[in-house]
C-alpha cells in the first residue's frame, strides 16, 4: 500500500474521543491502484474550515465533492452532507478536506483516484 497517514489537524479539528463505538482514527492511505481511502471521525472543528490537508500524491487533480456522514447544529440530527477534497488545480488550498455546513465528519468509505 501506497503509506498511510494521520492528518495534522487544522481549524480547531480532533479525532472522535474513544468510545464504545470504537471509531477509526481519521487518517488516509492509498492503495495498489493510486486510489485514497480516507477514515475516522472527525470532530469539534470550525465550519467551513478545512479538517486537515492531504500531502503531494494524496491529492486528487480535480476538486471532488463526495457525500459524507455529518452532524449539522442546524438540523440537530445526522445528515448526509457533501465533503469537499480540493485538488491540485487550486494552489491557495490545494489538498484541503472539509465540510462546509457541519462540525461532525465521519469520513469512513470516502475513496478517489489520486492523481497521476
């Protein structure tokens, strides 16, 4: 497999705390194929804020937009919002996920094509 990561957080953003559950750690790797499989749930963090910023060769070439499990204090309950993984056609941000409406992210079964 193509090395494995845990993200440096940013904008106020955590690993779920330990619980019966038992989450992921939210982290990422890529496989044989050059396709990125993030995981984990993420919380706490800014809205709208980036979560973490994946390195050169985690990146997709184009911007994707996937759906992810997501809590939203303004609907108070669990939602499937779009998770935004911007590529490395935007340089100010290039390699940024987030989520634009939410402060809870499971990112458990997001996967892209890395690029080439």
């Amino acid at each position: 497999m193509g090395g494995a990561g845990e993200p440096g957080f940013m904008s106020g953003w955590t690993n779920s705390p330990p619980s019966p559950a038992g989450f992921n750690s939210v982290g990422f790797y890529k496989d044989r194929e050059g396709i990125v499989h993030l995981q984990g749930l993420a919380i706490g963090g800014e809205v709208g804020k980036p979560v973490f910023v994946l390195p050169p060769g985690f990146r997709p070439g184009a911007a994707k937009v996937v759906a992810a499990s997501a809590v939203c204090g303004c609907s108070g309950g669990n939602s499937t919002w779009p998770l935004f993984i911007l590529g490395s056609s935007v340089p100010a941000v290039e390699g940024a996920v987030f989520i634009p409406t939410a402060s809870t992210v499971g990112l458990d079964g997001v996967t892209f094509r890395a690029e080439s």
